[in-house]
C-alpha cells in the first residue's frame, strides 16, 4: 500500500473502499438459514375445433339438355382445426328447405314469401377421412345429421387447419322452373 508521506499513514483509495462495501453487503447476518417449498403449476386443455366452409356452386342446371339424363355434380369444402388428441365429428343439417329427409334448394316467387319450386340435391362424404381427398362421383355415403351420415376425419396430430370436400350432387332429369336456386345447410363440429 502506497504511504502518504505527508500524513504518514496509509492511503486505502475509492478501490479498497469499494472492495470492503461489496464484501459486507455480501455477508448475510450471522446465523443465517434458507428453506424451500414446491410450487405446483398446472392448466388444463380442453378439446376444441373451429369449423368453416366453402360454397358448393353448382352453377347452370339444364334440365333439357346435358342434365336431362346426367346429374350435375360440384365440389365444396368443410375445414377444421382442432386441439391435438380431440375427436372430432362433422354433421351436416337437411338445410332450410328439407323434406322427406332429403335436401332441396329453394326458387323464391317475384314477390312471394315462400319458396314456389324446389330443386332437390344431396351432399355426400369425401371417399377418404385424409384431408384433401378429392370427390369421386357418384357419392355413396350421404353426409347429414345422423350418427350414420357424419363424418369422422383421422384424429389431429397438431392444431393446423385440415379441408375435406364436400361432394354435391344434383340428379338429373329433374323438370324445374327457371331462375336462381339455393340453400343454407349448417354444418357442425362435435369434438
């Protein structure tokens, strides 16, 4: 340690001062214990889909001609996403002009209320429960809402959104009235 001659007594600095500062604020009292406890951290996942859909547009039905003897078929689609390890179940409803237990769709009268024609059709099951598999027409399995006509896709391994077609079919040789048709059919998830 450098003396100061002029004092005779040695000169400590802002260095030592700081060293000494540091040690003491580092010493716990004397006597000083710890002790720990657990902490339990939990949640729970709940299974869970999101469901939406893209229209099934016939476009033009020709009764007199092409559809005369051949149905007119289209494609749609139904997507979901759900929670990894969740059973999912689409069901489709009969739509709003349902009878008989079959699909119609609806011409509404210039001015009128209720529908004055209807246009049956039906919507069937992709051939495969793998995301993206293409329709194959004429359909076999009906898609509605019974136990019998839902839709079971593979379980999900992740949460990503999978599409599944929605086959549509309209049989020929239907003899309807001119003009725009359609309907609304609900399709749900069940998870």
């Amino acid at each position: 340690m450098p003396f100061d001659r002029r004092k005779q007594r040695p000169r400590i600095g802002y260095a030592g001062l700081a060293a000494a500062a540091l040690t003491l604020a580092l010493a716990g009292p004397p006597g000083a214990s710890s002790t720990t406890a657990v902490l339990t951290v939990s949640a729970i996942v709940n299974p869970n889909c999101t469901i939406s859909t893209s229209a099934v547009s016939f476009g033009r039905y020709e009764s007199l001609l092409a559809n005369a003897t051949t149905p007119l078929n289209a494609a749609g689609a139904v997507s979901i996403a759900c929670t990894k390890g969740s059973v999912p179940k689409i069901a489709m409803d009969l739509g709003r002009n349902p009878n008989g237990g079959r699909r119609y769709m609806a011409l509404a009268a210039a001015g009128a209320s209720s529908p004055a024609d209807t246009l049956y059709y039906e919507l069937y099951q992709p051939p495969s429960s793998a995301p993206g598999t293409a329709c194959s027409f004429p359909g076999t399995a009906a898609w509605g809402p019974s136990s019998a006509q839902t839709f079971t896709p593979g379980a999900p391994n992740g949460r990503g959104s999978r599409s599944y077609s929605v086959c549509g079919t309209i049989p020929a040789g239907q003899g309807v009235s001119m003009g725009s048709y359609a309907d609304t059919v609900v399709a749900t998830v069940n998870f």
